[in-house]
C-alpha cells in the first residue's frame, strides 16, 4: 500500500534532507539513482527523497518513461489544470514552455460548441506551440456532449476531457459537473457516446462522490475504463468542500491500484517538490497542477528539474519580468481593450503575492487600461529590482 505524506510531513522531511548544492553536486560524480561518493552527506548511496521503492530500473522508470494517455505520449506527467478565466492561450503556451506535459482549455459548454456560439468557439483557439493541448468540455446530454467533443477534436484537440468534478451550483443545477457524480447511469452514457464520436485521447476529471455520504469515485472511474476512458483525473475531495478542508490523496492512490488506465491527482499540489514526491511515491501516473500555477508557471520547470535529477531554481527577478511583460502584451493583443484589462487584473496579482511593493502593484492594477500599459511594466520593474 503507498503510504502519502501529508504536505507538513513532507516538506519537513525535505528540509530534513537538505537539497541543497553539495547533494546536487555529489550526485554528478554518482548514477541517476543518487549513489554520489561514500562520505558526502546528503549522497550516500539513498535517492534523495524518502518512499521509493523498488530496483533501480523500476526507479529509473518512474523518471524517464514517457506517459501514455490512449495514442498521446506525453514526455512530462505534469499537466496544466483547466480553469475558467485563467487558461486562456497566452497562459497555456508559457505553462508549455515551463514544462507541462500537456495543457488544457477552460471548461467549455458542450451546448455552446453545438450551438456554435461564438464567444464558446473562441476558446477553442489555440496556437500549435501549445500542443498536446486538452479541450474539456461539461454538460449533461450524451448526444451533445458527443457532438462537442467532435468539434472540439475537428478543432485540433489532442484529448478531450469530460469535466465531471466542477463543484459550481450553475453547473450542477444543469445536471453537469460534479452533478453526475450521482448519476452512474448518465455517466456510462456519456462516455460511451464521446468514446464513439472521437479517436483521441479521452479522460474524465472527477471529485470523490457529492458528499461524504456518497462516494462514488470508485464506481465512476470503473465505468470510464469500461466506456474506453483513457485516463482519470482525481481530485480528491467531495462536492460539498468546494476548495475547502484537504484533498486526500490516499483516494488516489487507492484509484491508482484498482484501475488499470493511467490516474492522474489533482488538488493541493502547492510546490515543485510537494508534485515530486507524490509521482515518486507512486500515488499517481501524472499530477495536475491548477491553482498553484496561477502567477507561477515555474512550478512546471521546478517539477521538470527534480524529474530530471537537478535543483529546481527560484526565477530571477529578470526571468519573472520577461514572463510577465510576454503574458501582459500577449493578452493586449488577444483580447478588445476591455476584456483585456478585466484579465490582467484578475492574473496579475497572484505573480507579485508575497514581494515587497505587491501592495502598490495591485492598486495600480485597479485602475489598468491597455492604454498605460507601459506605466504598469515600469512599476513592475521598479518593484521586481528591489526584489
């Protein structure tokens, strides 16, 4: 059985083992496995993270076995959550360039799609960089949901994913998201339908069950490996929570031993090292990385880096300037000068959470026009140069 340690444990076991550069270093002169020179503290002959198991090729394996999800093999088990208002285009193309294996949409209305509604098929756009790109969709009838999925795949998508975890009440009020987590029935008809209409890579994101009283999470991916589901995605909490309490990941680990296809966790997954840890225990085949990645697509190089053996590096202050300079100007050409400015104070904020004049960058924030963009990036250098 996997034993997964909650986030306090792990982080102290991690400052415990002191990644830092002599251990880096010693593992240079070693193999992949960490077994640097006898007598070089934080090296000797130990991977550098607790709760791996197995031989050395099992372990070298774990590290450098690409992800297969149906036909899409994916080089890092690392993916870009979806989220609505976040993960437009300009966002996903810098997630893949830190390191997301993959990259999704904003939950899109399967209803939309069919209806061709304009404002639903423009978050169907995507640039070719952003490829292996995901397209969820969310609604309840199966008919629909298979016609969406097919125009969403026509549209260029790697893999489609059923959203049925969004605890959102005009979401569930339709019988969609998080709603069918009561309807196993609905479930199977659903996937069954979009495994018809589609030969990409299909998932479905799940939440445990509705409420403590009804977990279905066992039952509902069943049925999806039965319907020909590719992967699952887990989140760990029930309906009810909402983002509240702690995800438990033991659920996925539990999920990962019943299921033959590949579980993908999801919730809570804060840090580059807190992602490391739980791949290399083997709770899961990938992570999902949602609201931790907001304001920091270093999350996804920081994984990258501890999957690859190396120390995964803080941005300098000039690396968050570019990144944010690229994203500002890449959302005032995207979007009309409205639009444009509702986004950047919504994204921008959560780049500066935490560094001294934070403060004096969200007030400006508030008053944002793509007009003065210039003036925003001003302040942002003068605060990231004091950083």
């Amino acid at each position: 059985m996997v034993h997964i340690l909650p986030d306090m444990q792990l982080h102290g076991a991690i400052s415990k083992r002191k990644i830092h550069a002599r251990a880096w270093e010693a593992r240079k002169d070693g193999d992949i496995l960490g077994n640097g020179p006898k007598g070089v503290k934080g090296s000797s002959r130990t991977w550098p993270f607790k709760g791996i198991q197995g031989s050395k090729e099992s372990q070298m394996s774990l590290f450098f076995k690409p992800l297969s999800i149906g036909p899409l093999s994916i080089e890092e088990p690392v993916l870009l959550a979806p989220m609505a208002g976040y993960t437009d285009s300009c966002f996903r193309r810098i997630a893949r360039e830190h390191g997301a294996g993959v990259v999704f949409t904003e939950m899109i209305s399967a209803a939309g799609l069919v209806r061709r509604a304009a404002k639903t098929l423009a978050l169907l756009e995507f640039d070719e960089r952003e490829q292996p790109l995901g397209v969820q969709i969310f609604g309840a009838d199966p008919s629909e949901m298979a016609e969406g999925a097919r125009i969403a795949q026509d549209a260029g998508a790697s893999l489609i994913d059923i959203n049925m975890g969004c605890p959102a009440q005009k979401v569930c009020r339709i019988g969609a998201g998080a709603s069918l987590l009561r309807s196993p029935d609905r479930v199977a008809r659903i996937l069954d339908a979009v495994r018809r209409a589609v030969s990409c890579a299909l998932t479905v994101k799940i939440r445990l069950g509705w409420d403590p009283e009804h977990i279905t999470a066992s039952q509902i991916a069943k049925i999806a490996e039965s319907c020909g589901v590719d992967a699952v995605t887990l989140h760990p909490r029930v309906r009810s929570q909402g983002f509240a309490g702690f995800a438990d990941w033991s659920w996925v680990a539990r999920l990962k031993a019943e299921r033959k296809i590949p579980i993908v966790g999801n919730g809570d997954v804060a840090s580059a090292p807190r992602a490391f840890e739980l791949l290399a225990q083997g709770a899961c085949d990938a992570v999902m990385i949602g609201r931790a990645s907001r304001g920091n697509p270093w999350i996804f190089s920081g994984i990258r880096a501890l999957l690859r053996g190396e120390p995964p590096m803080s941005p300098s202050p000039a690396e968050r300037y570019a990144v944010m300079e690229r994203h500002l100007k890449a959302i005032c050409e995207r979007y009309a000068p409205d639009a444009a400015a509702n986004r950047v104070r919504t994204l921008f904020p959560h780049y500066v959470k935490g560094l001294p004049g934070a403060a004096a960058f969200r007030r400006a924030l508030g008053n944002f026009e793509t007009s003065r963009t210039g003036e925003l990036l001003h302040l942002l250098r003068t605060i990231l140069d004091a950083v």
